[in-house]
C-alpha cells in the first residue's frame, strides 16, 4: 500500500517545481521531502526522480503516478466533507484568501455574519494577489479564494477549482476634487491661463471643467495628467493601460502601488488620476470625483475552491457568508 503522505508530496513536486519549494509549504527540511520520496520510490519499485542540473525533473512513471495521487487525495477529501456534513454544527478552520478591496469592503461584513450564526467556526483570513492565491487554494494552502477578473483578461485555469460569482464591480476614471486639478484642466482649454499664485491654499472643491473635459472627451482628457496604476504584471495594470492605449495615448504613470487606499489618497491629494473599482469604498460616500469609463467596464469577483471541498460546510457557510455581504456593499454615488 502506497503512503498518502509521500504521495501528496509528489503531487506538491509537480506543482510547486522544486524540492526546496515543497519543503517550504508543508513546513518540512528539504532533507526530509528528499528522504521521503526516495522511500516512495522504493514503494512503487521504479525510479521517480531524474537530476537536472541543481533541480529534480519527474520521470514518466511519477507523472503518471501524480495522476492516481491527485484522484486520491480528492476522494479523501470528499470523504472529509461528507464526514463534516453529517454534523449538527459548523466547525474547524476555513482559510480564506482575498484580495485588498475585498478585503476592506466584503470581509469584516461577512465575518461578522459568520460568528453569529456558527461560533464555532474558526476564520483565517490572509490578503493575496488572486494570480498567487488561485495556485495557493489549489495547492491546499487554502481553503477558498475571493478573486477577481478584468474585462479582456484571463486566468491560468485549474481544472480542479470551481468558480462562483459574487460580484459585478464597476469601474470608474478617479478624479481629484482639487483646485490644481481644475487649474490643470482649465489650462486645456486656455493654454495661457496663468499658473497659481505663490502661497496659494489648496481646499478640496467641485472640479467642474476637468468633469465637462471627461465627460466630452472620454478617457483622453486626463492624458496629460500623472496616473497612478498597480504593479506590472497585475490584471488591473493591463486594462488600465490598455484601455488608456484604446483612448489614444500612453499614461504618465509616476506612481506605482497595490495599495488602493493609496491610490485613493493620491487622487484626492490631486497629485493623480486613476482607475478605482466600487467595492473599495464599501458602501461609503467616495471621497474622490467618479466619472463613467466607455463601455461602463466591470469586473468580475468570485471565488474559488477545491471542488473536493465545496460541499465542506465551513466552505459553504463561508460562501454564503460572503455572497451576503458584497450584496450589500452599495454602490457609490458617482457624482460625489
């Protein structure tokens, strides 16, 4: 008989790349994954592990093997679901991974409904890139993952994860309730328009010609004007910039940060413009102008787990936790 265990670990080698990486996430020494797959390969009676170079490459008897390991480790839990299910009350630990605006809008929300209804249920919730949390769930680091998904963008698929919608999140040009942002757009239109006066008090007001440039020309009105965007490499980075190509021009973007209270603090500084999602304001006035993006672009939340697992009564409560609180994060009033 085949230890689980060991074979677990050779289903993490063919997803995680290398020993040292295995190691990491189960909490083991590399020594000790080492040790345990050469007994697996004892067990199974034929070699497992080839070297290449500093690395271990997986012969095509293991891929096979990986195969029969992955159905196993499924069935098992699909039996610890079952086993959950038969009980009276929601317990144990869910382990949740969300991503920053869910985070602030959707979480405290739904945590709050969780320890009402089932207190005995412990949550765990740790803020991930969906890119890095979808890998982390089907991996088992996690039990579920609240994602989200851009307009013209894709994911990696994992076939072993589901996919259940929780929100269709509207996307909107942030822009600065500020005088210097007025003054900017009113330069536009009268390029010999005098620059502010030295000493001059910056309050926060209406910005009503930068609103009439946006709403006359789109997007392209705020193409002279610094941007603030997220990381390279992010689904959020690509629509911004590609939409910004769409309208006509390559953003000035000076500053660069995942953190969306950032960007918020930035554009309502009038230090930028940017692109801002619904649900970071969680269901609060915004503090910033919101003006509508062509095609009114949305993005897609929801989240993912382990199809084993999704029958797991602290997998469906959650959920349902979840799907309850983004149904009540209101919209904003974009006219703010």
């Amino acid at each position: 008989m085949l230890d689980v265990r060991r074979l677990r670990l050779l289903v993490e080698l063919s997803r995680r790349g290398t020993l040292a990486a295995v190691a990491e996430a189960l909490a083991y020494s590399p020594s000790s994954v080492s040790q345990q797959l050469s007994q697996l390969e004892k067990e199974v009676g034929v070699p497992l592990l080839v070297q290449v170079g500093r690395r271990v490459q997986l012969t095509p008897q293991a891929e096979l093997l990986v195969g029969h390991a992955q159905a196993v480790l499924e069935r098992l839990e699909e039996a610890e679901a079952d086993v959950a299910r038969s009980l009276t009350t929601v317990s144990g630990t869910v382990r949740i991974a969300v991503f920053q605006s869910a985070a602030h809008a959707v979480v405290p929300q739904a945590l709050t409904l969780l320890a009402a209804e089932h207190p005995d249920l412990r949550v765990e919730i740790t803020e991930r890139e969906p890119e890095l949390a979808l890998f982390d769930v089907a991996a088992r680091d996690f039990d579920l993952v609240v994602a989200e998904q851009y307009p013209g963008t894709t994911r990696p698929l994992h076939p072993e994860l589901d996919r259940v919608p929780l929100a269709r999140d509207a996307i909107r040009l942030a822009l600065p309730p500020h005088p210097s942002a007025r003054h900017r757009a009113a330069r536009r239109v009268d390029p010999a328009a005098a620059p502010l006066a030295a000493g001059t008090v910056l309050r926060p007001s209406p910005a009503p010609e930068l609103l009439r440039l946006v709403s006359d020309d789109g997007l392209a009105a705020a193409s002279d004007m610094p941007w603030v965007m997220e990381p390279h490499g992010t689904a959020a980075r690509r629509f911004a910039e590609q939409l910004c190509r769409e309208a006509g021009f390559e953003p000035d973007v000076r500053f660069e940060t995942a953190d969306l209270m950032a960007h918020i603090r930035l554009v309502r500084s009038g230090n930028a413009v940017g692109l801002l999602p619904d649900l970071v304001w969680a269901g609060e006035p915004p503090s910033v102008h919101l003006a509508p993006l062509p095609g009114d672009p949305e993005r897609e939340v929801f989240s993912s787990t382990r199809r084993a697992s999704a029958r797991r009564p602290a997998v469906v409560a959650a959920r349902d936790a979840l799907a309850r609180a983004a149904a009540r994060s209101d919209r904003p009033d974009a006219g703010a």
